[in-house]
C-alpha cells in the first residue's frame, strides 16, 4: 500500500508519492520495505504508483524506452503507462493480483495540463464490482480558474484530510497550506507525514514532484518526520518558473 497524492491548477502540477512496499505472505503475515514508485523525465512528465507490485518492473519498463522531449510529451508517456499496464504486466492473467494503479502528470508541448489515473481493479472492487477485472484510463486535469486533487493507496486517510481543508475554507479561515504551487507541495509533504505516522502502509523516502508548463518536471527529497516551509521548495520551484505564482495566496 502506499500514498500518491496530486494537485494543481491549469498552471502547475504536484505529485508526491511515499516508498513503503507491502509484502503478504501465504501464511497471513505481512512486512514492510521500501523501494522506488516514481518514474520523473523532466521535459516529459512524472508517473507515481500505489497498490500491489509482484512482478511491477513499470519504472525499468519506462527507462528503457528512453524517451526525449524533443520527440516525446506527457500524452505518450500515459499511452506507455497503459500499454504496459494492459498488455506486458497484464494483471488479468496472473493470480489474483490486487488493484494497481498509476498517476501520470505533465504538461504538453502547448503547456497544457495532463493528470491521468490508470489502473487496474481486481474482481470485486472498484469499477470491477460486476465483472472479472477492469482497466481503465481516467482524465483528472484540473479545469481553468480551479485547483484539483487525486489521491489513492489509502484515500480514506487524505480524504479525511481533504475534508477539514475544505471545511475551513467554507468557513472562510485562513490556510496554512494556500492553493499556489508552495502551498500545494507542503500540502503533499503534509498527507504523506500524517499517513506514515498513522500506519506502516505509508513511509519514507517522501518524494515530491514540481511539474510547470515549461515541462519542466523537478523531485524534491522532503524530511521524512518535519514540516516543511517554503524554503524547501524555493529552488525547485524557481528552476521550474513558478516562483512567481508561489508569491500569490493562491488562483486569482
């Protein structure tokens, strides 16, 4: 299990994900390691991953393909994600392999938003409630004037999280966290933090992603056990052009 957490605007993109890796045995017991579930090209985008991973050679897969901005963008890089996903993983011909699934986040060439989720449901679960297993590809690019989330792993933890933030802005209180790109990272710094304190599903390393419409694509290591400020974020964000929104308070 894990978190992958992702938000942003039309004008810039967040993704964060944990490293814990949950092994289950035939006997009923269960330990916990860590290991790699991002992929980042800068230039063409970032992929994080949650769910079951025997046999997941995804991150291997995607460095093999050695794909270029010059003549690559975040489109191909999610129609990869799925064609691996679909036809080289291919859970449904395992055995019982567990729900997985992929954020996949840039920019185009155009500096348009792409945030896509592909995953896969096991029988019984998700959108395969009815039938034995389903792929699917699921659009998720923030609409123009708003800021969007998605999240999976243990979406029952940052929903929670999520909720409160709204609540105190229906209230009309001031954020710790506001909607620009600084914000929006120690947002995600924050979610991983709390779900690593709450269970060992989630841990260490805590990798956030800055992704801009310049295609730029910039990982920050974040502390595994503080807070972080914007200082921890100024570097990447300036590399990534958006310095200039992390001044504001938050969309306009």
């Amino acid at each position: 299990m894990t978190i992958v957490f992702s938000g942003g605007s039309e004008g810039f993109l967040v993704m964060a994900n944990d490293s814990a890796v949950e092994k289950s045995f035939s006997d009923g017991h269960v330990e916990y390691e860590t290991g790699g579930k991002a992929y980042c090209c800068d230039g063409i985008g970032v992929v994080t991953m949650w769910g079951a991973r025997d046999g997941n050679r995804l991150i291997s897969h995607l460095q093999s393909l050695n794909l270029k901005k010059e003549t690559h963008s975040v489109e191909d890089l999610a129609h990869a994600v799925l064609r691996y996903l679909t036809e080289i993983y291919a859970p449904e011909a395992g055995d019982g392999l567990a729900d997985t699934g992929y954020h996949v986040g840039g920019f185009t060439p155009e500096g348009k938003v792409r945030l896509y989720h592909i995953f896969w449901n096991a029988h019984g679960s998700g959108n395969a409630r009815t039938n034995w297993g389903a792929y699917t590809k699921e659009l998720h690019h923030p609409p123009p004037g708003t800021v969007g989330f998605l999240y999976n792993g243990r979406p029952d933890i940052v929903s929670t999280l999520i909720q409160t933030l709204i609540n105190e802005i229906n209230q009309g209180k001031e954020l710790r966290f506001p909607f620009n790109p600084s914000g929006i990272c120690r947002l995600a710094h924050f979610v991983l933090r709390v779900g690593s304190e709450l269970t060992k599903q989630v841990a260490p390393t805590f990798l956030v992603h800055i992704l801009s419409p310049t295609r730029r694509c910039i990982m920050v290591t974040v502390d595994p056990t503080f807070p972080s400020n914007d200082a921890v974020f100024a570097n990447a964000l300036a590399k990534a052009g958006l310095e200039q929104q992390s001044k504001q308070s938050g969309l306009d």
